[in-house]
C-alpha cells in the first residue's frame, strides 16, 4: 500500500518515519491486533526520548491515518495539519475551529472535472483564513489513472514552493478522503495580510498613481519570485493576474503566488520556465519597457539562459 501523495514532503527522515508508521499499523491490522476502521494517530510534537509513536522533526504536525475495507478492497484516508503557526508571525485558532467555522464563498464554487471546488472566506479571532471544500474533483495522471483529488498536487505543490523560499499562502491543513465512493478533500491556508493582487493593482491605476519606475519594481520582483519557483523544476501553470498578489507598502517589494492547483514538477527547469514565461507574456499586456522590467527580475535568479525561453 502506498503513501498517499498528498502528505509527501518534507525532509527524508519526516517521509521514512511516516512510511514506517502506516506499514506497523497496516501490519497490525493484518494479524488481527487492530480493527481495520481504527485509526492511527501519530503527532510529532512530543520529544524523540517519549513515546515510539512520537518524535520531533523540523516542524510539528499532526497526521492521521486510517484504513477502512470499500468493496473488498483497502482505502485510505490520510490528513496533514501544520501545528507550528510561529512562521506565520502571530497565533491562531486550532485548526478544528476553522475547520467548523461558518464562512462565505469567495467565488460560486466551480462545477468542473466531475466534480464541485470552492473557496470559502473564513473570519474568526480577527484573522481571515481560506478553506477549500472539493467533492469529486479530481485530476488524473499515470500515477492516478483513476483521479485524485486536486487539493493533494496543491498541497504538495505549496509545501515544494515553501522549501524553495516562494512566498505562498501558508499552508495549515491538507485533507482527503473517499466516502460512498467518491473523494472529498479539504484544505485550509491562512490570509496574505497586507498584499494585493495584480488584477487590483492594476483596476485601481496604481501603476500610474505609483510611477513606472515604482511599477518596474514589483514587476521585477514578481520575476524573481516565479525564477525560484521554476529553477526548483515547478511549473505554477496559471499565471494570470489575480493570482499574484504584492505588498508594496514598504521599500522591498513582497511577492507571493497563489492558486498552485495546476503546478507540477518538471524533468527540466527550463521546461518550467518556458511555459510560465510564455503564460505570463501571454496574459500580461505590458508595455516591452515592461516585460523587460519582468524579465530582469527573473534573469537575476535564473540565470542569463532565461532569455531564450520566452
């Protein structure tokens, strides 16, 4: 039985402990010592001196998996939580309370890829986070031929992007599952306080009301911050504006990407870059002072071979 692939990431050790967890207790289950609806929860906040079942890693997180017999064969069910909020620069609620929070739909949810995704607007302590609700949405790969919900590849996609020093949404709880046959997957990401997409940036004229050479800045910023996430080999694959949002409230611009649901890795980074890049220039409608403003930026972290991939 394999990990499932939304919960892979982090360092080796993070990955080997877990995939030694889930092969005890499916062992368990077959000798009989453990029922098969039973669940196994592994939390890594405890010392490596405590119990076997708890170690400390890099950063804490709770998961949680469970095994359960659907048409004779073995499903799975496996959740991440992020139990360290101290890099997101203030504390927040338990997740379960976002979890079970009212909130309002930041859009009509889409009814696509067999299934239905939203987003939903949670308020609660005074903080805004994002839960992402998907009933059959899936993708499909050679991996998954059958589908697999599109939250776990963002999950994964958002972790990656982490550990290649992309400002992204931070991610606090990844989840999926398959109830009567079908998938149902959840994911919540804490609010990017103090930044604005490009779409907004752009409706309110601040690209005039700021200056150009304002304006060349955060382009070339938003170069930087897409090479690091190419360089990695990871493709965003939907770069359109209202998915890049900026903080240009002090001297260094902020850049952060959102809405990696299409991103995967690729054999080469360049086969990443020549995609975005092509998306961006495609989509942007910049002026050529503009997308050089852009393509410096991301010259600066890529290297001068960005300059025949677009």
């Amino acid at each position: 039985m394999g990990f499932p692939a939304t919960d892979r990431g982090g360092s080796l050790e993070v990955q080997r402990y877990y995939g030694e967890m889930l092969a005890r207790y499916w062992l368990s289950v077959q000798a009989g010592c453990l029922a098969s609806h039973s669940t196994l929860s592994i939390n890594a906040q405890a010392s490596r001196g405590g119990d076997r079942s708890s170690r400390l890693f890099f950063c804490e997180m709770t998961v949680i998996f469970g095994i359960s017999p659907r048409q004779g064969r073995q499903m799975s069910e496996c959740s991440m939580t992020n139990n360290n909020f101290t890099s997101l620069g203030s504390s927040h609620p338990p997740v379960v309370e976002i979890l079970n929070a009212p909130g309002s739909w930041v859009e009509p949810p889409n009814i696509r890829r067999g299934g239905e995704s939203g987003v939903l607007r949670v308020e609660l302590e005074g903080q805004t986070f994002y839960k992402k609700q998907q009933v059959g949405h899936v993708y499909r790969s050679l991996l998954h031929p059958f589908g697999y919900p599109t939250v776990a590849r963002e999950a994964k996609a958002l972790r990656a992007a982490a550990s290649l020093g992309v400002a992204t949404p931070s991610l606090l709880h990844a989840e999926i599952r398959k109830q009567g046959g079908e998938w149902h997957a959840v994911m919540v990401t804490a609010a990017l306080d103090g930044f604005l997409s490009l779409e907004d940036y752009y409706a309110h004229n601040f690209d005039k009301s700021l200056g150009s050479r304002r304006h060349h800045e955060i382009l070339e910023a938003y170069g930087r911050e897409l090479a690091r996430l190419n360089v990695g080999r990871w493709q965003h694959g939907c770069l359109y504006l209202k998915h890049v949002f900026v903080d240009f409230s002090e001297a260094c611009v902020k850049v952060a990407l959102l809405d990696l649901e299409k991103a995967r890795k690729r054999l080469t980074a360049k086969q990443a870059g020549r995609h975005d890049l092509r998306q961006v220039k495609r989509r942007s409608g910049w002026s050529a002072e503009e997308w050089e403003a852009f393509c410096r930026g991301y010259r600066y972290a890529f290297g001068q071979t960005a300059d025949l991939l677009a």
